[in-house]
C-alpha cells in the first residue's frame, strides 16, 4: 500500500513547513508537532520516510515517531479519514485494520550523523547560505548536501574533531568532507576553501582515527559492495554516480584494493599530461582492474567539470560505461591513448573546438 501513503505524504506536503521531497520516499520538514524549534526557523528535522511498504513520520527534535496515518491525524482529520478509508478499503488487496493487534514498534533507521557544534550540515542550513550558494554554483546535486557540512571557522572546528592535532590551522570558512568507516565512525575530516586565492590550501585534511593502515575512502558508508562500484578522485565529483567512493587523491588503488569489491571500475581524473595518473593507471590495468579512459572529446578534467561544462550525470554514466576497459584491450587502449598526445595538440592547434 506504499503507492497510497505516497499520494497521501503528497497530499500533505503543502501542509509543512520547508517541506522537500528528498528522493522518492523521502520527505523532509519544519515538524508541526514541536515546531523544530522556537529558537531557529531554518531548521528542518521532520521526515517522512519508507520502510518496507509504508510511509513513517520521525522527527529528530523531538524524538516523535508514529506511522504516516497518526501523522496525518494529529494535522488534518479530514485527509485523515479519507486516507483510512481508502488504505484499508476491503477491495485493496491490502490489510482491513486488524483490532486489537498493537501498532508495530518503529524502528527509525536514518544514517547517524555526527553532531558537531562547529559545523552544521549544509542541508540545515539557510537557502541563501553563501555555502549553498557555493554548492549551487558548482550544481551539486542537493539530494548529497546532507553529506556535506559547513565550517564557519575550520580552526576551532579542527580543535573540536582532533583535539590531538599540533599543525596549524587558518580560521577561516571552510566546506567540511568527512570520511566514515563502513560504520559510520567518523575516520577523517576534509577541508575544502571557498577561496579561490592560490596561496589558500585547497584540501587540509585530518585524519582523526589513530590507525594509519585505515584506507580514507568518501561515502563508504553509503556503498553497496555487491552492486558495481565507481571509484573517483574527488569527493565531490563522487556525488554524481551512483554507487561511488572517492580516493580523495589519485590513489584509487589503495581504494580498490580495500574495498575489494566484485565489481569495481576506477575513474582517473582526465588529465593525460599528469604522469602520475598515467603510471597509477598502468599499474591497475597490470593488476587486473577494470577503469575507464576517456575519449579524446572529453571536456574538462573531472566529473564536476564537465557536469559544469553542460554535460548531465546520465551522460557522464553512458561515457563511462562505454569507455570502461579492462585486461590486454585496457593496455592497448592506453598505450595508444598515450602515444596520440602529440597527435592530439596537433589536432588542438588546427580546430580549438573538438568535434563532438
Ligand atoms: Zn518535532
């Protein structure tokens, strides 16, 4: 009957407060029941989200949890009644309500996040947040701003994260990443400047686990290792594949070789010049892994370069999956991809515009 408190999570959606429709059954709000809270009106802690074949209410605030119909009972008892009516018409092959049988206990299994106090998640945060704006402006899909988090002053947010870190820190506002184990222990913290100063570190990174043999990947919280896993260079440019990890650097060996999954594609940054990258990629192909080389038409060096450049996430999807090699043609393929380089400036020089 999920297809029913689906129309009825819509019906009621213009009845909440900042209300988004986050993914396909997921709702987040203002909660109506404590307000979410007197002090601030940015916040948003009510959902209402899937599990197994029905819609939940949850609010992070004030810990109230019920079923979607009880929501919609405490809000507006005329699309109340017309819900039950129609979740529990007898010509639904759904289930009449059973007397006597007691509302199952709900179960709220949202990702745990961190609650830090010198940084907010960006999905909390105000709509026209110079941050949001930032995110925004290099269309990051706002589905993954949860996954993103906003320091005001890196400095005392660093001293909160790693009260053992000695190295210094500039006080300055920086896009917080963090790395997660598969459990959601929080592993290490990225900082990514706003400024476009070339003297401004792009990345400071700390790691906050003791263990040094751990392997820092981006959304290993969120991978399912069974489906096939794309593994790139930068966090951000991660958020526009399905089923993605990020390396944080170019070493998305270290990556495959951990995470050791069934089905694992490794998407260097397309950047033929970088020897670094070219040795990193022959080094996988030698081990067997399966990665992607880009086609000379290729615009822009990463993921969210070309995203910028006008290309879409389904269109960067297609190129991969058609540019994905692997074994003796992935050797071939490379060593012709690096011998055309003279031949490619050559080509640059009489049409700048490649054909596309
Ligand atoms: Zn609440």
């Amino acid at each position: 009957m999920l297809y029913i408190d689906l129309k009825y999570a819509m019906l009621v959606q213009p009845l909440l407060k900042g209300a988004i429709r986050k993914s396909d059954y997921l709702f987040n709000f203002r909660c109506p029941l404590c307000g979410d809270s007197e002090k601030s009106k940015s916040k948003t802690r009510g959902y209402l989200y899937r599990k197994q074949n029905a819609l939940f209410f949850r609010c992070h605030n004030c810990q109230v949890g019920t079923t979607l119909g009880k929501f919609l009972k405490m809000l507006d008892q005329r699309l109340y009644q017309e819900y039950l009516l129609e979740r529990y018409r007898p010509d639904h092959q759904g289930h009449p309500p059973r007397k006597g049988k007691a509302v199952p206990t709900v179960l709220f299994e949202p990702l745990p996040r961190p609650s830090w106090t010198h940084a907010e998640s960006c999905d909390r945060l105000e709509w026209a947040h110079p941050c949001l704006n930032y995110l925004r402006a290099r269309q990051i899909p706002q589905a993954a701003w949860s996954r993103l988090w906003y320091a005001k002053d890196y400095k005392t947010f660093v001293q909160e994260v790693c009260p053992q870190n000695t190295l210094t820190v500039r006080a300055e506002p920086r896009l917080v990443i963090p790395y997660f184990s598969p459990d959601h222990e929080v592993l290490a913290i990225s900082g990514r400047s706003f400024s476009k100063n070339a003297g401004t570190l792009r990345y400071v990174t700390f790691r906050v686990t003791p263990d040094d043999s751990v392997v820092l990947m981006f959304g290993r919280e969120l991978v399912n290792p069974t489906k096939p896993v794309w593994i790139v260079e930068g966090p951000l440019d991660s958020l526009f594949l399905p089923n993605a990890v990020a390396s944080g650097n170019a070493n998305l060996l270290g990556c495959a070789r951990a995470l050791d999954a069934p089905t694992m594609t490794l998407v260097f940054d397309h950047e033929r010049r970088n020897r670094e990258i070219v040795q990193a990629m022959e080094t996988a192909v030698r081990e067997g892994y399966s990665l992607v080389i880009w086609p000379d038409t290729t615009k822009g060096k990463d993921l969210n370069e070309m995203i910028l450049s006008g290309q879409t996430s389904e269109g960067i999807l297609q190129i991969l999956l058609s540019h994905t090699y692997q074994g003796l043609v992935a050797r071939t393929t490379l060593a012709f991809w690096k011998k055309i380089r003279p031949l490619a400036r050559l080509h640059n020089m009489f049409s700048p515009t490649p054909v596309s």
